[in-house]
C-alpha cells in the first residue's frame, strides 16, 4: 500500500544497551550471513558477513536499545530482503 516514494519509518529494538555502551546517537553496523554452496570444491559452504547498513540509537534501557534505519549499503550482493531482518548481526560502529 502506499506510492513508491512514500518512505515507511520503522523501529528497529536491538538486545544490546546502556550497560554494553551504547547511548542516544550511536551508530550500529548491522550485518547479514550470506550462505553459499560452492559446487567445485566438494559441495562446501562459505558464509560471507556481508554489511547492509547502519541503524542509529534514539533510546536506551540497561539491556535493550530502539533505533531506525541510518542507511542501507548500496552496494551489497543479491538479498532476498532488501531491509534490515530478525537474525541480522549487529556491532556498534567504529566509524
């Protein structure tokens, strides 16, 4: 529903808190494990940590943390969501 540049804000509710550092303006890098088949090396499986964007911090309890989207990597192989998703990993940002 909606028209194509109609922007849905989300929050996202993150297991990490005040007592692990973060704050109101932290940024978070959130990751995705791609898993691929290789077919010529015995069928093996590569998982490849692939970054799909940042979030940024707006509140913060002891243990949990609500943030929103702060970009979406560009450049990122083929996924089957283009969005942030349960199961992604998430780091604070270095940067």
């Amino acid at each position: 529903m909606g028209t194509d540049e109609q922007v849905i804000k989300k929050n996202f509710y993150v297991n990490m808190g005040a007592q692990q550092g973060l704050k109101k303006g932290t940024r978070l890098d959130v990751f995705r494990v791609v898993s691929v088949l290789d077919p010529y090396d015995n069928r093996k499986r590569v998982n490849y940590k692939v970054k799909v964007g940042e979030l940024k911090v707006i509140h913060t309890n002891d243990e949990a943390a609500i943030s929103v989207v702060h970009k979406l990597e560009e450049e990122v192989p083929v996924l089957e969501l283009d969005q942030f998703i349960v199961g992604d990993h998430v780091a604070v940002s270095t940067n």
